[in-house]
C-alpha cells in the first residue's frame, strides 16, 4: 500500500459516533470515527503511521522528531538520558519503557508500522476522492484512480490497471474497479497482519498462554512447547462467542462515561474555585474597605478632639494677651505722665504724681505677677492606641489561606479488566501458594477519627508494636495514633507537616517519614503515649518507609530518577538505587516498602507502573530484580511465611503474591473493603489491619484455615 503523500489537514467538521451502516445509490458505506487517522502531533492525515502501546498513533516523521525533542528536554533537566530508556506518550503521558532499543535514535523502530489504518487512510481518501493512482503517483504524476488492486493494496489509473494485468508477477492480482471496490469495504477483513519478524508471513495463528499472534515460523522458533496454539479465525470466532467485542466496547464505553465525568466534575469544581476566589477577593476588598472605614471614622474623632483642645488652648493664650497688652497701656501711660511731670509739673505735683505712680506699680506687679504665674507652655501629644500599634508592628498578613482537601465524591474508575486478567493469570499458574489453604475473616471495624478534628482521617501508614499495640499515621490530621491491642485510642502526638509512612525500629521505638520537612522523625513509645526522639534530616522527600537489621529503607520519588534511599540510624545516606544494569529507571512513583527480616528482599509498591518490583540483594547495595503487574499498587505487607500482601487501591482489593511471585491471589475482595491504603501484619495473632482512602474506618482481618 503506497504512502500517503502531500497530506493536507483533514475537514474540521468530524462528527464522534459510533459504526454505522448507511445505503445511498447503492452503494454501502461504513462510517467511522476519523479521527483515528488524525496524527496527534501535526493534527493532518497519518503517514506512515506507528502506534505506541497506549495506541496512540503519529506519522512516522512526526514521532521521530517528537522523540528528539523528548530527549533534549531531559538532557536540559540534567537528567541522565543515556542511562534513561523512557519515552513519555505526546498525548496520554504514558510512560513507555524501551528496553530493546539500543540507543534514542533507534527508539522508533520500537513502535511498529500500524498497516491496518494505513489501509483504512487509503479506503477513507478513496471514498473521498483524494486519492491518486499509486504507480503514478510514485513517479510524479497525478493521475485519477479507475481500479483497486486487492493483493497490492494499491489504487490504479486505466494504464496502470492494464499494465498490472499484464505483469507475470500480478498476472493473476485481483484487480476491482473503484465502483466495485467501494461496494466491498468488508475487503479489509481479508488483510491480514504481517509478522515484524518473518518478512513476507502473516500473523495467522494465536498463542492462548502467551496471548501473542504468530506466524507459522514464530511457532516453531518461539512455541514449539506450547500446546494451545489455535488459528486466528478460531480465536475470533471464540472471542465473539463469548462476545469480547461486545465486553470490550461496553468496558471502553464505561471507561469513557467515568472519565468524560470526572473532566465534568473537575469543570464544575473549577468553576466552584473561580467563584471561591472571586468571593475570598471580594472578602478580602470588604475587610480593607471596613478598617479604611474603622480608620476614617477614628481618624475623624481624633480631628475632632484636636481641634477642641487646640481652640480651647489658643481661648486662653487670646486671654492672656488681652490682659498683657491693656497692662502694657496702662504701664505706658504711667511711664509718659511720669516724663511729662518730671519735666514740667511743680514740686507739689511732681510729687503727687510719683506717689501715685508709686501706688499703681504696686498694683502692675500683683496683677502681673498673678498672671505670670499662671501662664503655661504646651505642646499637643498623641499616643496610638495599642490596636493600631499593634496592626502597624505585628500584623504582618491580613489573613492565611489554606487549602482543606476530602475525598471527591466520584464514583471509582470502573475495574474489569484488572479482575479478568488476574483470574485468568490464577487460572493458568499451575504453582503453589502457601496461603492457598487460608481465608480471612473480618474481625473488626472501628473509626480513628478523633471527635474533635475538622479534617477527615486519611491514613497513610500502618504498624503493629510487638505487644499487640497499633500504630497509624493520619496524614490529613497531621498526627500519628496509638491504639491498644483492643482497638481503643490510647494517645496521638502531632507535628507540623503531614506525615506519611512508620516503621517499628524496637518494641518502645517507631521512625515516621515528614516528607516536606525531608526528615525522619524517631518516637519513643511508652505505655501511654509517643515523646520525641532523633530527628534525622534526608536528601530527599521521603515517603514509604521500612527498617531492617539496622538500616531504613526509604522512597523518594519527587526527585529525578526516582530511587530507592538506604540511610544508617543516623540518617547518613547509605546507598541510592535507581536504576537497573541496562541503564533504565527502575521505579516511576514508588511508595510504599517493605523487606523481610534480613533485608535481602526488598518489595517497592510502584503507583504509577501499577507494580511491585521486587530487589534481591547480590552483593552489599547490589541488586536483582524482578517485577509483577497488579495494576493500583499500594501499601505492602510480609507475614511470617513470606507471602506479600499488596493493597490494590482503585481495584478495592487485597492480593497476596507466593514468596517466588509465581502466584496471584484476591485475598480480600471489593465487597469487604474500599480503597484500601495502608497495610500492617501481626506476626503474633496473624491479623491483617487495612486503612480505606475514603473513610476514616479502619479494618482488621483474622487469617484462619
């Protein structure tokens, strides 16, 4: 089938539906979604296109230079890209791991060729007239298609039809006239996949334990030891009588319902936030406006009492002047009849005249000296009142924001597919479980919820103390919880941040990760409560936690890579473990861990991969490793034997992995439990205690024959 060239962007009017079946002329056409011929990255028709496991699908030249441009940003975040063979889906995100690919200019070969839409890209530019004939077309000639060839997949001109017919080599193709070839679109039926490692073999047989399509030559290379090879046309008949396609469509029409409402929730949610904001905004002009009003209103009164005190001051210094400048008349007065007389009066009046001067200065000094006494300077002081001083020096914000989260109310994301695969992956496992013979029975349900705490329980971390006592982490509430062995809360201590996972060091001891603080807080456990001991400060944020024979075993996550931290009781880093010997990241989102007693195995619930990768250790900080799939990993727990109990989350279910990780178990099923988190295991009373995501209820399991 010939490549699409001169591609130009596809009509904008696409309509999502589903298959339907329409008649028009005579002719029949299957419609269909077109955008999955819709290139992700350049948004035209696809050429040549691959499709990566997440079934995204980009033009072939498209996806090679995206990949360029994905290496270059993680060489610009110092991150160690030789070493690194991941490769981030341009659309979903999903982290695709290229462990076949040598080196990043041959990580596009990893993603095949997808022939089946390049037929279906034919087919659509047919129907819409877009498509020349392929020989011409090759050859730089635009020339209109008359004929299909079916065994080349190739449209043809009149010439080139005849032309074919007439080669030894497609003598005897199956050449149909355009017409004709538009009648069948069910032609596409017939085509199938080649085999990527047989040139010139298709893919025309089924592998039902390996669930992989091969050709002749992959079965006697790769399962000539498999008995349960059938063809493909037996696989699909299967398939539809148990109505797969059916099973699928219905899962994939959940899936979309469950996410298009989620993106409807979050739309919602965020138009609640705008308008939280808009009203916090407004909350906070209103508080401005009223001390503005509170500050005018007092400044007002404060301008007031001023201009009382400063009119009743200026009355008074008016008064004294008045009296000074008629004393002054008077005095003046006295002191011109005193010149005039001492000049020209008799000695009779001379005389006459001083003595009554002599009279009046004793009555200008009383009088004088009453007012002098009297007289006072002042100056106006203010003193502010201590709420202002207060506001001026202390108040250093007019409020705090803060952020409260609680569970959305979404129901979960629907778990089909997961459940199916682990029965049939039980099914098939012909291996023994040391716990085959046990079930659990729930023993206990009971709430660690404090009456007096605003925010809803989420515990993050679980443990049993050697006595029987329990220990959780409530990260929403900032506290870690001691209960006795009757479930009864005995104390709870609280810290400054959230902590996230704890780990019993000794009987009296227990270490809690502070991711935000990137510390480690050591607690002394008495009879009654929790009291501080070593705080260790780490590299890293640190999540899930675990110690063993002298050493904790941490996760930290939100650096890059993402890695395994070994610290001594001093918090003094150990070792970091990363990546494997090929070079490749070896976790994505871990957290949470466990060990068995000796530390020479190490589990890492990853969250993000959905695994649980377990290391073995070869030499001192040297590891193997393996990984199982369970899809939702959370917290991780070991019981006397070995076995591992892994919470699946969004599964709302408990597994327990054989200590070989050759068999998966559903242990405690949906129906007995939601969202679980956190995990501990009782080695004295074999009692398993799980935390739920979504309520603050926490449940005890009895393991029993």
């Amino acid at each position: 089938m010939s490549n699409t060239k001169g591609r130009d962007s596809p009509s904008k009017s696409f309509v999502r539906s589903k298959t339907v079946i329409m008649e028009k002329s005579n002719v029949i056409h299957r419609k269909f979604d077109e955008t999955v011929l819709i290139c992700g990255i350049c948004s035209k028709w696809l050429n040549t296109p691959r499709t990566l496991p997440c079934l995204h699908s980009y033009c072939e030249n498209c996806l090679a230079t995206n990949i360029n441009e994905f290496i270059t940003r993680k060489s610009e975040k110092k991150d160690d890209s030789k070493k690194s063979r991941e490769y981030e889906c341009h659309q979903c995100k999903k982290i695709i791991q290229l462990k076949s690919a040598p080196t990043p200019n041959k990580w596009i070969e990893a993603f095949p060729v997808n022939h089946f839409l390049m037929d279906l890209l034919d087919i659509e530019l047919l129907r819409r007239g877009e498509k020349t004939c392929g020989p011409c077309s090759r050859n730089g000639d635009t020339t209109a298609i008359l004929s299909w060839c079916k065994e080349c997949r190739d449209g043809l001109c009149q010439n080139c039809a005849k032309v074919h017919k007439g080669m030894r080599i497609s003598m005897d193709h199956t050449v149909l006239l355009k017409e004709e070839f538009m009648k069948e679109m069910e032609l596409l039926k017939d085509l199938q996949e080649e085999c990527n490692k047989h040139t010139g073999k298709t893919l025309d047989l089924f592998c039902v334990l390996d669930k992989e399509l091969c050709c002749p030559n992959c079965i006697a290379e790769e399962h000539r030891r498999c008995d349960r090879v059938i063809s493909i046309s037996d696989a699909v008949k299967k398939s539809k009588l148990e109505k797969e396609p059916e099973f699928l469509n219905k899962t994939l029409e959940q899936y979309e319902n469950n996410i298009d409402g989620m993106i409807g929730d979050r739309s919602n949610h965020l138009m609640y936030l705008e308008e939280e904001k808009t009203r916090l905004l407004e909350n906070f002009a209103s508080i401005r406006i009223n001390i503005i009003n509170i500050l005018d209103k007092l400044e007002k009164n404060l301008k007031r009492d001023i201009s009382q005190i400063h009119n009743a001051e200026v009355k008074k210094l008016q008064i004294e002047m008045d009296i000074s400048k008629r004393m002054l008349s008077a005095v003046s007065n006295a002191h011109k009849l005193m010149n005039v007389a001492e000049v020209h009066a008799s000695d009779s009046r001379l005389l006459h005249m001083m003595e009554s001067i002599r009279t009046q200065c004793i009555w200008y000094e009383d009088a004088m000296g009453k007012l002098r006494s009297q007289v006072q300077d002042c100056q106006y002081l203010f003193e502010v009142g201590h709420a202002i001083e207060v506001m001026q020096t202390k108040v250093k914000e007019m409020g705090k924001i803060s952020v409260r989260y609680s569970p959305s109310k979404l129901p979960p994301f629907p778990n089909v597919i997961s459940v199916e695969q682990n029965n049939t992956h039980s099914n098939l496992n012909k291996s023994t479980l040391s716990l085959r013979g046990k079930r659990s029975e729930m023993v206990k349900t009971f709430s660690a919820h404090e009456h007096d705490e605003v925010n809803d329980s989420w515990f993050t971390g679980a443990a049993f103390l050697s006595d029987g006592r329990l220990v959780l982490v409530d990260r929403q509430n900032r506290k870690v919880k001691l209960f006795a062995k009757n479930y009864r809360q005995l104390n709870s201590i609280k810290f400054n941040s959230k902590p996230w996972d704890v780990t019993t060091i000794s009987p009296s001891e227990i270490a809690v990760t502070l991711p935000e603080e990137r510390a480690i807080q050591i607690l002394n456990v008495s009879d009654i409560g929790f009291s501080l001991g070593d705080y260790l400060i780490t590299s890293e944020a640190c999540y899930g936690l675990t110690y063993v024979r002298g050493k904790f075993f941490t996760l930290a996550y939100d650096g890059l890579p993402p890695s395994l931290k070994i610290l001594d009781t001093d918090g003094k880093e150990l070792a970091s473990v990363a990546y494997d010997d090929d070079g490749s990241q070896l976790f994505s989102r871990p957290i949470y861990i466990t060990a068995n007693g000796k530390g020479t195995m190490i589990y890492v619930a990853d969250e993000r991969r959905g695994s649980v990768t377990t290391l073995i250790e070869t030499a001192e900080h040297c590891y193997s490793y393996s990984s199982v799939d369970l899809g939702h990993a959370a917290g991780l727990a070991l019981d006397n034997e070995e076995n591992l109990y892994v919470c699946r989350n969004h599964a709302k279910s408990v597994q327990v992995v054989s200590p070989e990780g050759d068999r998966v178990k559903t242990l405690i099923s949906h129906d007995m439990i939601s969202y679980p988190r956190a995990i501990a295991f009782d080695v004295n009373d074999e009692r398993l205690l799980i935390t739920q995501g979504d309520k603050s209820e926490v449940k005890v399991f009895q393991l029993v024959l």
